[in-house]
C-alpha cells in the first residue's frame, strides 16, 4: 500500500475510533470515519478504501448491513475488511460466510489492520 492511502472506520465508539484513527495514521494512513452504516455506504459509494474496518453493531443499517453492502459491489473480494464484533468471532465468521473477511473484537483490531497493510 502507498503512502495516504484511505481507510474508512466505522464505528460509533468516539474513544475506540480515535484508537483505530491513531494506528492508521500511524501506518501512513488517511482516515475517514462513518458514524453509522447509511454515512458508510455513502462514503463508499464516493471513495475507494485501502482497507475498512466495521463495528457490527453500529446504528442505521448495522455493520452488517455494510458487509452486505460490500457484497454486492464487490463480490467476495473482502479482504480489505475487517469486522469487529463482541461476539463469537468464528460464529460470526461463519453466520457472515467469512471467506477472506477478518472478524476480530476491538482489542485485536489494530493488529488486524496491521495485517492487512501487510498483505497488500
């Protein structure tokens, strides 16, 4: 990945996306960030994202139905996403068909990004 590439971060935990928004800058990234999942979608529709983290659970159309978004414009090429959950991680991976998906919960969501910039 070149240097100011974007990553869009959706998430609605002010103190977790200044966390993500931090590790981004910090691997060279342009981070935007979405509040909930209609401001992800709009931000996708306009924008081309080296990598996308997205909280499961945020409001308005939740992180999944961002991941379904995903789907339909990209196929399964999601490789650049990450999903963040509370949840079971290898349940949500299989209720969600994972395939290249990264699920994680927000502890190891730095180091996810960090292996997404490294497989680029």
């Amino acid at each position: 990945m070149s240097q100011g590439e974007k990553i869009l971060i959706v998430e609605d935990n002010p103190v977790i996306v200044r966390a993500l928004e931090q590790a981004g800058h910090g691997l060279s990234f342009v981070c935007h960030h979405a509040n909930d999942g209609w401001d992800a979608i709009e931000k996708l529709e306009t924008e081309h994202y080296a990598a996308i983290v997205i909280d499961a659970d945020v409001p308005h159309h939740s992180g999944y139905g961002v991941l379904t978004y995903l789907r339909e414009e990209n196929g399964e090429h999601l490789e650049n996403v990450i999903l963040l959950t509370s949840s079971d991680r290898d349940e949500v991976h299989r209720r969600v068909g994972g395939g290249q998906l990264t699920v994680c919960d927000k502890a190891d969501a730095v180091a996810a990004i960090t292996r997404i910039v490294g497989r680029a």
